[in-house]
C-alpha cells in the first residue's frame, strides 16, 4: 500500500458524505485539553481513584454553593424540602 501525500485538499479523494458530516464539530477548549494532558500521567488504578475522588469532591462543593446561594435567595426553603414533589401514579 503505497502514501500519497497531497500538497492541497483540492487534490484529495473525495469520500461518501454520511449524516454525521452535518454535525457541527467543536474542538477542545484550554481546559478540556489541559485535563486531557493530567490524565495522560495517571498511570495507577489508586491515581485514578484518587483523581476521580478530587473530581467528585470539587463538584459537591460546587453544589453546595448554588444551593446555599438558592437559599439564601429564598428559591429553596423548609415548606420546598418538605413537599411531596413527585408526579403520582395512577
């Protein structure tokens, strides 16, 4: 098999267009990259582990803000978390 190396994508083999080709395509941004580099050092199922604990632990507290701040707005009250919310069945 031989590889041609093309100078412009004029020149290039045209493929099948599939349904996918209509997706808009979004590349990375600086922090998904930068966490892509992190995990390629993770090299122990514990540096996992660990890093999936960090990751869990940053995220509650980020939760724990919104729903302090909700509260503190009053959006979420005692009357809230004591009501029945759920849809009933029949």
């Amino acid at each position: 098999m031989s590889t041609k190396i093309y100078q412009s994508t004029k020149n290039m083999p045209q493929r099948k267009r599939t349904p996918s080709d209509n997706v808009k395509r979004v590349g990375l941004n600086p922090a998904q990259l930068h966490f892509l580099q992190v995990l390629s050092h993770i090299k122990t199922n514990e540096a996992f582990m660990e890093l999936k604990r960090l990751v869990r632990n940053f995220y509650a507290q980020q939760l724990q803000k919104e729903a302090d701040k909700c509260w503190a707005e009053g959006k979420i009250n005692d009357n809230l978390l004591n009501e029945h919310l759920r849809t009933p069945y029949l």
